[in-house]
C-alpha cells in the first residue's frame, strides 16, 4: 500500500504496532547474520585474512565530509540494488528451502501450497437427535476451530458422521472466502450459532434437498504445488494493485488478495495425539521421543543449514568485491598509501556484477537452448552431438589464432604499454630486462582489455549507459527498476537517423563511408564487441563451429585492435629513441618525452578514430556561423593583434 496514504488515514499507534516488530525483526537478522559471523571469525583467528577487518582508507577531500557523502550514496545504491532485484532474491531463498525442505519432508509444514480444487468427500446430517450426535460433533469442531485445534485429524476421527459419495466430484470453487453456515437460528438472535465454511483442509457447503431434509456437504482442499516467492503479482500496481493479486494482508482487518485465498492448510510440526476420545499435546506423550524429537532435529538442521547460506551468500556479496578491488591495485601498482577502501569496493563490485550477470545469461541461454533442442528432437539426437567435438581444420585455424591474440598477445602489448607510461618509460629500460619482465606484465594488460572488451559490450562510452545508472540509482530507490540496457543500441541508431534526415544532399552523397563509420559501432551488444563476444559463447560452450567467422572475430575486430595497439606501443618509443640519440637529455626529461610521445599519439588516434563526427561537428558549427552572419547581419572577421 501506498505509505503516504496510510500515515495520513491511519493512527500513530498502528504504525507504531508495525513498526515495533520491523524493528524487532530487523535487529535479530542483524545479529544473526551480522554480528555472530563477524564473532565467529574472530573467535577462528581468519578475520587477519580478510581485508574487511582490516580497511583502508584514503581521503581526496575532507574527512568529515566525504564519509557521509560515501555512507550516503552507499546507502541509496545498495537500496535501489536490492529494489531493483528483490524478485530474484526471493526466487532464490524459495528454490533453496524448496529444495531443503523437501529432502526432510517438511514441505507441507514449512511452505505455503496451492488450493488448485476441491474433491468431495460426502455429506453430513444437518441436525442431529439426542446427546453425543452430530450436534454434538459441529459444536466440538466450532470449538477447536476458534481454539486453532487440530481439526483435520478431528474430522477424521468422525468420519462414521459422513456419509461416502458415490462419484467423485471435483470443483474449482466451493464456498465464499470468510462466509458462514448458520446451524441454529436461536430466540431474537441471542443463542445463534455459526459455523465457517472454511475450517482446516476441509469446506463446507450447505445442501437442501427439501423443507425437512438438509444436509452439509464436506470438500477436501486439493494441494498444488508451493506458491512460488514472491507470489504472481504481489507488487502489481494495475487491475485492483497488489491488494487484489498477490500481497500477504497485514493483520485480520486488511482484505486478502486472491492468492492468499487459495493457501492450502498446513501440518503442523507436532500433531496432537488422539488418547481415549480426547487430544493431547504431543509434547506431553511419550510419542514425542518417536516421531517430536526427528522433527526437532530436522528443523535444527534446516535452521543451521539456512544460517550457513545466507551467511555465506552475504560474505562473498561484501568480501569478493572488497577482494578484487584490492587485486586491481596489485597488479596496477598502484602505491598502499593511494589504497581507499570504499572506492576499492565499488571497484570491485563493477567487476563482479557484469561477470555475473554475463554468467547467469549464457548459462539460462544455454539452458533455453537445450530444453528447446529436446523438444525439437526428442531423443533423436545422435550420441555423437552431444559429445565433444572439434571443428574443421579451417575454423580451428581462425580460432586458435583469436585466442592467441585475444589471450596473448593483446594483453602483453596493453601490459607493457601501461608499466612504461606510469612506472618505467621504455627509454629507461635495456632490452634485456624487458624481455625478462614481459610476462609481468601480462596480468594488468589482460585486466586492462577485458576491462575495455566489457565496458564496449555494456556500452558504457555511450550517453544511453549513463541514463539507465541514473535511473537505476534515483528511480530504483523509489520503486521504478532502472531500464534495461539490452536495447540501448536502439536509441543511438534512432539519433543517427534523425540526424542523417536532418542532413544536406551533398553530405548524404559524400558520406557513404562516414554512414558506414558510424553503423560500425563497437558499443552495446550489437556492436562488434558484443557480436564477438555473443560468438565466442557460442563457440565454446555449445560447440557451435558453425560461428567461427574470419570476419567476426579477426578482420572487423581483433586485427584493428591489435594494430592500435601496437601503433601505441612502438611510435612513441621510436621517437624517444630518435629524439634521445639526437639530444641528450636526463632521466626525467626522457619520462617526460616517452609520456608526451604517448600522449599525443593516443590523441591523434582518437582524432583519426572519431574523424566522422568531428566533420559532422565541424560542418555544424561552420553552418551555425554562416546562419548568424547572414539571419542576424554580424560580421565575424578575424582577431589581430593591435601593435
């Protein structure tokens, strides 16, 4: 419900009744899950291990004033995280008690099943004569219903009250939720007595055959399977909202959505033993050292079970990204003293997040792809298909060569390539001992590619990225999950589309390539990145040889990446060599040198890569000048110094 709408309807003291127990849950799972852990690892002696009890912090401004800004956008970040994917969170504690639960068969007790119909079971005399009837028998099962009793194993019990039926009948919908039977009338009302239709696994519907003859017919629930967590629809906002479709109700006053409704009764952990007409806590039997103590021993192990999950779940969620963070810095270089641990964090989960989405896409496509096969095939697949396979000796040719460059070789050169522009110029290293140090320098040029590889296929150099992060960060906390970015292309290709008709005919006419240029993206999942990457999966995990395409992985993407590359690389250093043989000069004007050489053959790269749009920019700003020295009648003429 909305909660504006409840603070200004309803009382203080309601929301101060919900609010207690939040809080009251909230510090359990607090100290549970936080705090008994953290003990746990202390008491072990690993906590020196974990970077987490040991952080590091580095601050760029003010102390007292970046730590609330970090504290805050933390907080709105996990916020918006855990809005945005509740859904799949509650999926996965669902399948994981799913699957406990039902390897102790405890099913019924612990998780809520379905109503999917009603068979009936037969039919019961209205009234009864004398003491010990079936009067007797309707006041007793009022009774333990409003006591919360065992009712089904009363029926049960009584069943020479019920009369068979003869065929079976089964019916979706028997009774209205929360209707009654009236069996005695009473004087003015004052000795009226009513029964609920729904009581246990069982309802009740009334029968009147004629004037003298009534009966109540007995229906037994028929239990699907669990309702799955979340239920269907329980935040859906359209045709009557969340009230209506699936939200648990809050309290007896609060209407039941229709999910609720069809929640099937559930066993209870220690059923009451039936002794001499008369039942009996089961905990005060001798029956609970039988059948009371496995269960509890069961339940213990559920608990404990559970615990250890979550617990685990939750470290690897806060230790892995803190981790990889740090690692960056190793292999960077990056000296202790610059380490923050916050921005480590952040860094870490950048990496981890898109590795585990990419993860769980392949392995659901994967999973899609095979259910379809089957049902495509059947069991006619040959045995040779579903065994591994390798491809023809041409395709193994183009992708042994990927990889190598890939792999290798792109690696080695964007690792050397960093070490000599931020730790060692080239022109300060002999031959000799960047021969023997290149391996080293694998680690950071393979993260430095895998980082570039990763940011195209997301498409973060693109403007559409960076809206799906706001919305995902402000309008995730507000309940608006951020857009998803798997057609962010669309919106880019729709701009140059209105751009191109927007444009002069003698551009369109000259720009055959510039439109060429411009399709050729290397952003998002349809750019060349990610038809390389969508390929490579394909390629390697479903043996799919048929995707190994000379054009796809070699010409349009890793032969222009490696030629950039080693452009980058050996231009510089060339000309620091020239430029050094000619002029002598000392060790920091040689770092000097080698960082500007870098620099300004990385620009120029950059201009020739983005030489379409800076015509198309060019040609706008020279059409915006000629429009205001003709529109508006300004002369721009150009500046000259005065002497």
């Amino acid at each position: 419900p909305d909660l504006l709408s409840n603070l200004l309807e309803e009382s203080g003291w309601s929301h101060a009744k919900r609010i207690l127990p939040s809080l009251g849950i909230y510090a359990a799972l607090l100290a549970i899950h936080v705090w008994l852990p953290c003990k746990i690892i202390n008491l072990v002696g690993i906590d020196k291990y974990i970077p987490l009890f040991r952080p590091k912090f580095w601050y760029l401004l003010y102390g007292q004033l970046q730590r609330p800004f970090e504290l805050l956008t933390f907080h709105l970040t996990v916020l918006s995280i855990l809005e945005k994917y509740k859904n799949k969170i509650g999926e996965l504690q669902h399948v994981f008690l799913l699957k406990l639960s039902t390897s102790f068969g405890l099913v019924e007790s612990m998780l809520p099943k379905e109503v999917s119909q009603f068979a009936l079971i037969g039919e019961c005399p209205f009234e009864g004569d004398g003491e010990g009837g079936v009067d007797e028998f309707w006041d007793r099962l009022i009774e333990l219903d409003k006591r919360k009793g065992p009712t089904d194993q009363f029926v049960e019990s009584q069943m020479h009250f019920v009369k068979p039926t003869q065929k079976l009948r089964i019916e979706e919908q028997v009774v209205k939720p929360d209707s009654f039977i009236v069996l005695r009338v009473g004087v003015d009302g004052t000795d009226r007595k009513l029964m609920p239709t729904r009581i246990g696994s069982y309802r009740f519907r009334k029968r009147i055959r004629s004037k003298s003859d009534l009966a109540i017919e007995l229906w037994r629930e028929v239990v699907d399977a669990p309702i799955p967590r979340p239920p269907v629809g329980w935040d859906y906002l359209g045709d009557g909202g969340a009230v209506e479709q699936g939200r648990w109700a809050w309290g007896m006053k609060e209407k039941k959505s229709n999910i609720e409704h069809k929640v099937a009764q559930r066993t209870f952990f220690f059923p009451p033993v039936l002794s001499n007409g008369v039942f009996t806590n089961q905990w005060k039997t001798r029956n609970i050292l039988k059948h009371g103590i496995p269960v509890i021993m069961k339940l213990a192990t559920v608990i404990g079970l559970s615990w250890i999950a979550v617990s685990c779940c939750a470290s690897a969620a806060i230790f892995t990204p803190l981790f990889l963070g740090r690692f960056v810095y190793y292999l960077l270089e990056i000296p202790d003293h610059y380490t923050h641990d916050p921005f480590l964090f952040v860094l870490g989960g950048a990496i981890m997040g898109p590795l585990v989405v990419f993860c769980v896409h392949i392995s659901c496509g994967k999973e899609d792809k095979s259910l379809h096969a089957e049902t495509q095939e059947h069991e006619e697949m040959p045995e040779s298909k579903k065994k591994l396979s390798l491809p023809p000796l041409r395709k193994m040719f183009v992708l042994t060569q990927t990889l190598l460059l890939w792999i290798l070789v792109c690696p080695l050169i964007a690792g050397t390539l960093y070490h000599f522009f931020f730790l060692t110029p080239a022109s300060s290293v002999s031959l000799h001992s960047a021969i023997t140090k290149l391996w080293s320098y694998w680690p950071v040029g393979f993260l430095l590619v895998n980082f570039w590889a990763t940011a195209c296929y997301y498409g973060m150099f693109q403007k559409e990225f960076w809206s799906w992060i706001r919305s995902l960060l402000i309008e995730g906390v507000a309940g608006a999950g951020g857009e998803d970015n798997d057609n962010m292309g669309q919106g880019r290709e729709q701009e140059l589309n209105n751009n191109r008709g927007d444009a002069d005919n003698d551009e369109r006419l000259e720009g055959s390539e510039h439109k060429r240029d411009m399709f050729q993206t290397w952003q998002g999942k349809n750019g060349v990145v990610g038809t390389f990457v969508e390929a490579m999966s394909d390629v390697l995990i479903g043996q799919e040889w048929d995707k190994v395409d000379r054009a796809t992985f070699l010409d349009s993407f890793l032969y222009p990446v490696t030629r950039q590359l080693i452009v980058m690389l050996f231009a510089p250093m060339c000309a620091c060599i020239g430029i050094t043989s000619i002029f002598t000069s000392s060790e920091y004007g040689r770092i000097y040198l080698y960082r500007c050489s870098t620099s300004l053959a990385i620009t120029i790269q950059l201009a020739v890569a983005f030489k379409s749009p800076l015509r198309t920019w060019y040609r706008a700003a020279h059409k915006a000048a000629r429009d205001h020295r003709y529109l508006i009648g300004e002369i721009l003429l150009n500046y000259q110094r005065r002497s």
